[in-house]
C-alpha cells in the first residue's frame, strides 16, 4: 500500500526531497531489525516494510508531519537510534520518523545539573560533553549508542550507575511531546515557562500518562526535546584512553576503583547488595560480567584483553589454568566501582566497603585488581561503549525474566530462571556458556535499592532451529514463571510484538484497570489510530 | 568469494549503530564523534555499514532489484572502513567491509555500474593510470633523476611513485625528494619509470576485481625481472593494495611505506635532521595506512560451532580492525623534526576520520569528497595547528582542493616535504 501522491508530496514539502525516500532497498534498511526474527514469518529478518521514511530536522517539522499523517490518516512511527523491532513499523502501511537529524545538547546547565537533549544525542556524547563540565548523566544499561531522550521518556532506562546516578524516568525533568492528534504539550516546570526544573511541575506533569506501563516506546507521539538530571563527575574532563583496539582502557585517578566482588553463596551476595544500599556507597553498581555466562564470561573477558585473539580461540582459553581459577573464583560475582568526592570519600567507602565483605564473606577477585583489568573495567562500565559484546557470540541473545525488585525477591527467580535454562544449554540449542548468564541492576535508587537480573540465552540467529529453540525457550520461562506467580519478563514483551490481536488482547486483559485507561488516554490523544500496540490498549468490551 | 558467502554477515548484523560512531570509549565532543561520511552526508539508514548489510541481505533474498538508488548506496562511501573498526569493538566475526566489497564487485558483474567511474577504467585499460593521462608519461616525474632504471639495472628495492604523484604536478617534487631521500641514505633503490603500472587498488575497491589481477600481474613481473625483494611507495593507496591484496591473490614482496622508511632511516642515524621547522601541524591517518594498513596473514579455515551455537573459524581466523596499522611511524617523524610541533586531533589512528577521496567517491560524488574533506580540515584547525599533514597523495589533494574551493585557512603537507625542509 504505497502513499497517495497527495501525501506523499505534502511529506516531502514539509522536510524536503532530501529528507523523504520510499525507495525499497532504502525501506529495507528501516525493516531489518534484531529480534525480528523471533517473531515474523520464516524467521525473516525483516519487519513490515515502511510505506517512506522521513528525517525531521525540527519539532515544527515533527508537528506538521503528524498533522499531515491525522489529514491522510497514516500510522506514523518515530524512533531514535533504533536498535530494537520495537523501533520499527508493525504493520503495513506505516511511515517511519528517523529522528537522527535532530540530535542536539540544547543546553548544559551545570550550576542546576541538567541537560537538555533531542533524541539523537546519544548517551556516549552526552556523557562526554557534561564530563567537560564535572558532570556525569546515567548510560541506559543498553549502552552508550543509545538514545538518552529514549531512555527517559519512552523506556524505564536504567543503567549501572543507577545506584548513584538514577535511572532515566526518575531523571526527567519535563519533555516537549508532539502528541498523536499534532498538539505539543510541554510537560512539567517547561510547560508553564517556568525553565525545565522539574518533571512535576509547575505545569502538567503528564509523567505516569505518557509513559503508560512499560514506556510507549514510540506508540503514542513523538518527544523532541527533554531534560534529564545530571549527576557529579569527579574525574578527568575526558577519559584518557589507552589500550590497543578492541580493549581499550582508562587509567583513572587514585579516586576510582572497580571491584568485581565474589560470594561463596547467593544469600551472601544479596545480602551485599542490601548492605550496598544502606551504606550509601558505589557509583556503579551492576552484574555485568556474567551475561556472558558463569562458565565461558571469564575466558572471553581474558581473551578479549589480548588483541591478537578473537571469539575462535575461546576454547583455548577455557583450558588454560589461570582462567578455570579465575571463573571459579568470579563464579557468583557482580561489579563494584568506587567514585570519592575527595579522597577520604574513596578511603571512606573503601573502608565501608571492606567491612560489608567481611560481614557478607565475600571478596574482590584478584585478576581483575590487575591494573590494566581495573582500567579495562572502569572504562567498560563508566562509558558502556562495548555493550554489544552482547551479540558477539551468536548474533543473536534474548533477556528473560528481568523482574525489577527487591533482593528477596530476585532471589526466589534466580534459580527458576538458571533451571528453565540449563536443558536448551545442555542441548546445544542456545549457547552453553552457564545458566547463569545473568546481569542486572544491584541497588537502584529508584524502589528503595530496586534489583533485577536479566537471564540471557544466546541464539544463533543465522540458524533456524536455534532461533526456533529461543522462541520456545522465551515460551517456557513464561510457563515457569506463572507457575511461581511471577509476571513474564522481557520475554513477554518480546512475543508480544508478534502476537495476534486476540491473544494480545488476552494478556492485557490480566490488568484490566492499566489497559482501559490506556485505551482511554490514546483515544483522547490519537483519535485518528496513528501509533500502533507499543502503546498496549484494552479493547472495550 | 561472493555476496552469498557472507549471508550470515549480513543476518548477524543486530542494528545496533555502532558503525556510525567512532569507539564510544573515545568520543570526546559531539562535534567529532561520528564516523562515517556516508551516513553523516546522506542520513538514511541504508547509508550505514549496517544499513548496506540489511541491502545486501535485502538483494540475496530477492527483496529489491536494482535501480538508480541502489548504485547510489553501493558507492556512496569512500570505503574507509572506519564503521568496520568501531563494529568490531564488539562484533569481530562480521566482515562488514569485505561485505561493502562485494555488493560492488556483484553490481559490476552484473554490468551495474556507475557512467562516472567509466572513464577512468578505461583509461585504466589503456593507459595503466587513474589519471586520465597518457601511459607513456608516466616516468616523467623523474627526468633528471640520479637514480637507477630498473628497466635497464637492477635494485633491491622499487621506488613505486603510484599514479597521483606520477602525474600531479604539484606532487611530483614529494616524490623526487623521497626518491632521493633514500638514495642518498645508502639505501640500493630504482624506478620503473615509464613500465610502473597503476597498482589496481582503487578500482578494485569501486568493484573491479579482475583489473586488480591484470595489474598485479603486470607490476610483479617487472619487479621480479628487476631483482626487487622491497617495494618502497610513498602512496598509502598503493600501500594497501601491495601489502594487503597482492598477497591475497598471490603475490608476496616486502612493502613498506616511504614514511615507515624515512622513520628508520632516522633512528639509524642515516636520515639526519637538522633544521628548524618551526610549524604546530596534526597528522592525518590516511585509511589505507592506518586502520586498513594491517599486514595479510594468508589463512584458510572453516566454519564449526562449538558450545552448542557460537560459530568460530578453524583454524582461527585473523582479525583486521585497525589494531595494527602504520601509525606510529608517522608520528616519530614528524617528531622527529626540530621546532614542529604536533597536536592530535579527536579523531585518530583506527578511529580516523575519512579524508574524503577513496572507493571511487572523489571520481563519481566530488562534492561528497570536498564536504568529507571540509569536516577534516574543520577537525585539523580546531586543534589550533597550522597546517594538516599526511601521508598519502590522494588524502592530501583533496584537502588541498578543498582549502582552496572553500577558502580555508590552513596548509596541507606532504611528510615527506616536512622531512626534506628539516634536513
């Protein structure tokens, strides 16, 4: 269903020709999208193809878009970087918003500690641009590549240093929103002129509406502009980078450490994750090295570090001595880094710090004190400029379960989800790296020291039966986690992109009151249907 | 190889962006931290090393055909693989550039090719340069020279000058003080003259693969009759495509870069420099030198899964991402040179930013080249140095074209001529 010529040439008028294609291989490239596989026929790579793609440079563009697409009554679908199917159309008929032409830092204010972004200014950018003035900004646990607009608006955008940092939804500070029927709302202090202070107000605060349950993640509107809290940054304007590619490293001033803290067992490390908390102390605080799997993580870190070395000699290093100690010795581990205000900021929580291992009978695992690890390490986690190592085995991974909560709580799935793992491991059918391949958050500020562990299972994804084999495992975990009534995790959002209408419907019938609202909000807001199911709805009935 | 040989290339790609950055861990500024011209100048997602990859996919499953905006993706990009760098920071088994290659070499076969790019190859044909100039001149950069003819003498060394400084007059003294340089450094060197043959890098990289072969072919022999076991150029183009290609298809001699010779030379005290070059300049790392400048490690192996599904090669497959290009070399000589001052800019080594004239770019999009080239030179002069210097030909007329179309404030050297002022 290709736009009318009316349409189409009332688009190009709004960005211009350069801006507007609906060439096939160039809509090709909007459709290919990671996960896609999981979910569309034949495993095919491709999501439906976008009837043209349109790169707005301005929110008086965004606005005259969405205005022209209520006219002609076409689905619109905006995204920023667009990593993720969710980012791409889900259905026929639909024009894609690439947003990479707007990718500004608007403003910096260091003396209030907030920026204001569009949605292609990417976290790396930011991050470097406000290091400049002594300030930091949470990196959405995605990564450095990704959207920090994105990550506070249209996600829950947590990230390691949440424990210091905050997580993205809790760090907006107001937005400008293109809303579904072409208005643009200011949310908070901004929409009553009042400077982009605060997300609550003066002026609508819109936060829990536009975000609905999950994020709208391009469902309901387009967000052009937005604020977000930044954070202190007591170190080097720019991080000083050594290392030969790919393992570069930061040799960071005597006010940084990073620790990757072990326990004999998982009551000690959740118990160390309370007391992190409590105590007040850390920067980042996050299980990292172990999405890789308990069993194969600590090779790949090893041989990642020596640049004459790639994923085909992992087998090599899994034999070597030092490293069978080294993955035994980081078996149940999370990561630690140590930021001081001053130094007797780092004495002081180095102290602190030591005291909750002696309580908890944990330890800092001794290769990754080694200089060059600790730089390695500290670099990794503070930019989250390598996070892709997500694919780097297969091409492929799904996240399961992914319940955010308290210790106690992630402590009861943890083991449901390393048992709903273990067999498509011992199988072959997903990478038998360990079952537990877990990362996640440690101590959030957001829920009191909320937590999380993310189970990964990794794919090949140019190989039909694994991928099959992840589908059914993403199933199965769903199964589990009912039977221990446990919502599904990032799983249930992933199937739910190719579910039908009726089964969606079925799901989001298990909270009613959420959904009918939402139907509520999008029909006030989108009347003429131009976002799609990001921004789940219960059909009234 | 083909395009199908590298499906699971393109179906492994998880969209993530990374190929439009430089590595993330060294983004300093916002201003300087993308690295891909064609994406920067042509925004659309399939403008991206990931873009081109899900065309590919696209193209293998019968998804598209081809027209006017296919070309445009094809060669739309300098094929400086600075997106193939910043992608293997964390996806070392996608072959992303050797992916960009073959879509081209696919296109030609199937007689899709770009009516600008025609008259170079050509003349190539005929002539044996990429300038557009009759075969027959090209030894004149040298008249006059002391120096062997290896047609009639025997060396163990080849001065090859390369097409662009051959025939660019203002290029054509570099390459007689470099000649001379290492003469006088005691160093058993000759010319070929009029028998040099263009190396066959640069079209092989617009797509033509069988012209790289004619020329291979036709440069080996001449320096095999000659005695040469040492190629010597001053090009960064023919660099890579001696070091890298020749041997690729069958032909091996030790190659080596003037600047990787001249910074020996001075560590062996036979290059002595003395005078004052009182300059504050940076260093642009030309692709071909730097990120692709990485030696050829001849390999065969096959694919086999281990843990269940992670797919690795056997035996190991060597890794190019920029680690182990001529970089440093460079750098020692220029500081090297008493009173010159070197300030680096954001963007450097494997991470370099593109100058703007290669992969049939500079041929077929000139004002592609000239906006890639303006970005390097807004680079250079936010550093505060005079000049731009470089270690290639091409890098270096682009700029030079550039600084004087745009009216730009900064100078353009060649190495070499910063040598030659400091001896």
């Amino acid at each position: 269903m290709a736009l009318s010529r009316d349409a189409y040439r009332a688009l190009e008028d709004i960005v211009g020709p350069g801006y507007i294609s609906e060439d096939p291989a160039v809509m090709d490239s909007y459709a290919y999208q990671w996960l896609a596989e999981t979910v569309r026929p034949n495993q095919s790579k491709f999501m439906p193809r976008p009837e043209a793609a349109l790169l707005p440079g301005s929110t008086k563009e965004v606005q005259a878009i969405v205005r022209t697409c209520n006219k002609y009554k076409i689905k619109v679908k905006p995204y920023s970087t667009g990593w993720y199917f969710y980012g791409a159309p889900l259905t026929e008929g639909v024009i894609q918003l690439d947003m990479r032409r707007m990718d500004r830092i608007l403003e910096i204010d260091e003396k209030n500690m907030f920026a204001v972004i569009e949605p292609y200014a990417i976290a790396g950018v930011l991050q470097a641009e406000v290091m400049k003035r002594g300030l930091n900004c949470t990196v959405t646990g995605a990564g450095a590549s990704c959207s920090t607009l994105v990550g506070a608006t249209c996600y829950h955008g947590s990230g390691g240093t949440s424990i210091y940092t905050g997580e993205l939804r809790e760090n907006l500070l107001g937005a400008e929103w293109v809303m579904p029927n072409g208005e643009i709302l200011r949310t908070g202090s901004i929409g009553s002129g009042c400077g982009w202070f605060c997300a609550e107000g003066p002026g609508p605060s819109m936060r829990g509406i536009v975000r609905g349950a999950l994020g709208a993640r391009g469902g309901l509107g387009v967000y052009t502009k937005c604020a977000v809290k930044l954070s202190p940054w007591p170190g080097p304007v720019e991080f000083p980078v050594e290392g030969t590619a790919p393992a570069y490293r930061s040799p960071l001033p005597g006010n940084f450490r990073a620790y990757t803290l072990a326990f004999k067992d998982w009551d000690s490390l959740f118990e160390a994750y309370y007391r992190l908390y409590d105590n007040e102390i850390g920067y980042y605080a996050h299980r990292q090295w172990t999405m890789l799997g308990a069993d194969l993580g600590p090779a790949f870190w090893m041989l990642y570090q020596d640049p004459t070395k790639s994923l085909d000699d992992i087998e090599e290093f899994v034999q070597k001595q030092e490293v069978k100690e080294f993955t035994e010795e980081m078996r149940r581990s999370f990561q630690l880094v140590l930021v001081g205000m001053s130094q007797r900021d780092i004495e002081y929580q180095d102290k602190v710090l030591e005291r909750i291992l002696e309580e908890t009978g944990g330890w800092k695992v001794k290769k990754w004190l080694e200089p060059e690890m600790e730089q390695f390490a500290l670099l990794y986690l503070l930019r989250l400029g390598k996070k892709n190592l997500n694919f780097v085995y297969t091409g492929g991974w799904v996240g399961n379960f992914m319940q955010v909560g308290t210790p106690d709580f992630v402590k009861k799935y943890r083991p449901l989800a390393e048992d709903a793992t273990r067999e498509y491991q011992e199988k072959g059918l997903l990478v038998d790296c360990g079952s537990d391949s877990m990362m996640g958050c440690v101590g959030s500020i957001s829920g009191g020291g909320n937590c999380g562990l993310e189970q990964f299972g990794f794919y090949d994804v140019a190989d039909k039966v694994s991928t099959a084999a992840a589908v059914e495992w993403m199933k199965h975990c769903i199964q589990e986690e009912a039977m221990h009534n446990i919502p599904p995790g990032k799983e249930g959002m992933y199937l739910a992109v190719g579910k039908t209408h009726e089964e969606l419907q079925q799901d989001l019938a298990k909270q009613p009151a959420t959904h009918t609202w939402q139907r509520k909000i999008k029909q006030a807001l989108d009347p003429n249907d131009l976002g799609d199911r990001m921004y789940p709805t219960l059909d009234e009935r | 190889m083909a395009l199908e040989d590298y499906r699971d290339d393109c179906t492994n790609c998880s969209r993530c962006s990374y190929c439009k950055w430089i590595p993330f861990d060294h983004i300093k500024s916002a201003r300087f931290a993308r690295a891909c011209p064609s994406m920067e100048y042509c925004n659309f997602q399939a403008y991206s090393l990931g873009g081109r990859l899900s065309v590919g996919l696209s193209l293998l499953e019968g998804r598209i055909g081809y027209n006017d905006e296919l070309k445009d993706i094809v060669w739309k990009c300098q094929m400086g693989g600075a997106c193939d760098v910043s992608d293997k920071i964390c996806r070392y088994n996608i072959e992303g550039l050797e992916v960009m290659r073959e879509m081209r070499f696919k296109l030609v076969e199937d007689g899709q090719t770009l009516p600008q790019h025609k008259p170079y190859i050509d003349n190539l044909h005929k002539e044996e340069n990429m300038m557009m100039e009759p075969g027959v001149n090209r030894g004149k950069w040298a008249d006059g020279l002391d120096v062997k003819n290896l047609a009639e003498e025997k060396a163990a060394v080849v001065f090859h000058a390369g097409c662009r400084y051959s025939y660019a007059e203002g290029l054509q003294k570099t390459a007689r003080m470099a000649v001379m340089m290492l003469r006088d450094a005691g160093v058993d060197i000759g010319i070929m003259g009029e028998n040099e043959s263009c190396c066959g890098g640069r079209v092989y990289q617009w797509g033509y693969r069988k012209e790289l072969n004619g020329c291979a072919r036709k440069n080996t022999r001449v320096w095999a009759d000659a005695g040469v076991k040492t190629v010597v150029t001053p090009c960064a183009e023919c660099y890579y495509t001696f070091k890298r290609l020749y041997p690729e298809i069958g032909f091996t001699f030790e190659v080596i870069h003037v600047v990787e010779y001249i910074n020996r030379l001075i560590k062996e005290g036979k290059i002595k420099l003395t005078r004052s070059v009182p300059l504050t300049v940076t260093y642009h790392d030309p692709c071909h030198l730097g990120r692709l400048g990485e030696p050829y490690v001849p390999w065969q192996g096959t694919r086999e899964k281990i843990y269940g599904q992670i797919p690795v090669w056997k035996p190991s497959k060597p890794r190019y991402n920029g680690a182990w290009g001529v970089y440093d070399a460079p750098r020692n000589v220029l500081k090297s040179i008493p009173g010159l001052a070197l300030v680096e800019m954001e963007r450097i080594r494997e991470y370099a930013w593109c100058c703007g004239a290669g992969g049939g770019v500079l041929e077929a999009y000139p004002d592609f080249a000239a906006w890639t080239a303006a970005e390097r030179l807004a680079e250079a002069k936010a550093t505060g140095a005079e000049a731009i210097v470089s270690a290639c030909p091409w890098c270096e007329r682009n700029f030079a074209d550039t600084v004087k179309s745009q009216d730009e404030k900064i100078e353009v050297y060649d190495i070499i001529d910063l040598v030659q002022m400091a001896l």
